[in-house]
C-alpha cells in the first residue's frame, strides 16, 4: 500500500505542463510598460518644470529682498550704469556695472564685491574678469542657455562683421549673423523694470525715451532702474510698492544687450513672452528682445517693489501689464487684474 506523501506528484513532472512567455505576451507586457511610461513621462517633466520656476521664482525672492535692504541702507534702489550717450568717447563711456553689482553685499556675494575694483570701469581689468563668471543666483534653472557666456554690448570690443570670426555671433533679421568680436561675459535671467517706455519712437504704445535709453535721472525714466544711473526712492514709487515691478525675468541669450555685470533692463513696449517663437534670431533686434519673456510655459516670474513675487500671463491685459511698469503714472490697477 502506498503511502500518501509517497505519490509522485503528476504535474510538477509533466513536461506538457511547463512553458515560459509567448512572443505574443511578452510584445503585450512590453506595450503597457510602454504605455505606462508615455502617461507618467510628461507628469515628471511637468514636476521638474515646476520644481525649476519654483527655484527662479526664490532667486527673484533673494533678489527683491536684496533690493529692499539696499533701498534701507541708501535711501535709493541699486543703480546701473551701463550706458551714457554723452560721452564723447563710446568705447571706454561711463562705469559699465549693473544693478547686481551694486547689490551684491545684499545678496551674500560681499567676497564676489570686495574683489572689484570701483576705481576703473566695469569691464576692465580684474572686473572683467570678475563678471565673467556665472552667478547662479541670477541664472533661471529652465534655462540652460544662459550658463554659456556670450559677447554683449558693453563687452564688445570689435565692430559688426558678417564675414569674419571672432567670439560670438548675433542674429539679425532672423537670418543675417554678424560676428561680435570682444569679451564673453556671463548672462542674468533677471533684469530690472526701466518702465513702460516704448521701444521705438512713434509706437502707439509706451512712453519716450524709447528703450528707456537716456534716462539719467527720475524725471525722464517712468520705471524704477534706469540702465543711465538713475534709480527710484521710495517716495518715487506712488502708484504703490506692491503695484509696481522692480525685476522680472528675461532670457539673455536672446537678447544682446543683457549680462549681469554690465547691463540688464527692461521696458514693458510688448507683451510678455513676445515673439518668443524666433529664439535666438532676434538677439540682435532690440525692439523685440528688450521685454520681459521666460521659458516658463505661460508667461513669466516677477518681483514687486515690496517684495512679493508673482507669475505674470503672456496673456494679461496689455495696459494693466504696462502700469505695472510705471512707478508713478497714476493708474487704477484693479486687484482682480493681479496673481
């Protein structure tokens, strides 16, 4: 008689009854992983997006909270001399430092600060190679272009040249691209609010001076930093701290006009993200690329004058967008209007 635990067992040694996967379930296991991963890839993306504007909405923070220490410290917002038209001598004209820099004790860069010296021009010398590193603070992680420094107008050297080499080149009329022979400095993704100037004379929109240029002092400049010297007080500021602009996001290597140590400024004579289509080709177009724009899906990151930051729609009203840029012309910003 045999024993219970001693029957074989039939199945575990039916070779009839042992197989692995079809080609056919194998090709059906892999689609829906497949499938899986399409769904969730664009979640990811969308997170690490989110994660990237976050970062650049608290480098604007660090920025605005910079701003308002300088402001208690001199009584003024940080000031940038970039450009003076009245210098006789254009290649060495004026000190050549942007509103970062004055800013940098503020911001915990004061070893960045005492290593420069305010004696000589800012793109001379130890300053120019100072500024020709990259200051992550004002880098927008969304934009990976804006680590690669670039020739900019105050770091030229050289003249305008379709047919020779040299350090950069610049893009105009979509298609004609002049070599730009000088010093590549590093870039910002922030500049600062000069108004709502309009970019070019007879816009039916904005205010002169167009690109806000000349603007030496607060009676011609209707924003808060000119890239002439001039920089607004408080008392300047009426239409009110929180409705009016101090910096908004830019993006640099779209635009040859704008570094960190140099230059960065901004007028509102378009919309946000306007004609953010042509990328590169219209950096050397200064009515299109001196705006605020961002590669953030939607519009851009700005800091108000008392702090706060907010994401502004490419899509926001173009007149409510344009007081926000004057500090003192008197419109009646509803506060539905704003994020």
């Amino acid at each position: 008689m045999c024993r219970r635990n001693e029957i074989p067992n039939s199945k575990s040694t039916n070779p009839k009854s042992l197989h692995g996967f079809t080609l056919i379930e194998l090709l059906v296991v892999i689609t829906i992983i497949g499938i899986l991963i399409a769904l969730l890839l664009p979640a990811v993306q969308a997170a690490r997006e989110a994660a990237r504007r976050n970062s650049c909405a608290n480098n604007l923070k660090q920025l605005a909270l910079g701003a308002q220490s300088y402001l208690s410290t001199y009584e003024c917002l940080p000031y940038c001399t970039g450009s003076d038209n009245r210098e006789a001598n254009q290649a060495d004209r004026v000190w050549r430092r942007n509103w970062i820099v004055s800013m940098l004790p503020f911001i915990e860069q004061q070893n960045i600060f005492d290593k420069m010296d305010m004696s000589i021009p800012g793109n001379r010398g130890v300053n120019l190679a100072l500024v020709k590193k990259n200051l992550p603070i004002v880098l927008c992680p969304s934009d990976s272009d804006a680590l690669k420094p670039r020739v900019t107008e105050i770091s030229q050297s050289g003249g305008w040249c379709p047919s020779c080499s040299g350090n950069s080149t610049v893009v105009f009329n979509d298609q004609t691209v002049y070599t730009v022979q000088g010093a590549a400095v590093a870039l910002t993704s922030y500049a600062a609010n000069s108004g709502d100037h309009y970019n070019l004379p007879g816009a039916s929109v904005g205010y002169p001076p167009y690109y806000a240029n000349d603007t030496y002092d607060m009676s011609t400049l209707r924003g808060v930093i000119s890239r002439c010297g001039a920089s607004a007080v408080a008392a300047h500021i009426r239409d009110g701290m929180s409705n009016t602009f101090l910096f908004g996001e830019i993006i640099p290597s779209w635009c040859f006009w704008q570094s960190w140590g140099l230059q960065s400024w901004a007028t509102t004579a378009n919309p946000i993200n306007f004609q953010n289509y042509r990328g590169e080709r219209m950096a050397g177009d200064a009515n299109a690329c001196i705006g605020f724009r961002s590669l953030h899906a939607g519009g851009a990151t700005f800091a108000r004058c008392d702090g706060s930051i907010a994401f502004f729609s490419e899509y926001m009203d173009g007149t409510i967008y344009r007081a926000m840029a004057s500090r003192s012309g008197g419109e009646v910003i509803p506060a539905s209007a704003l994020p």
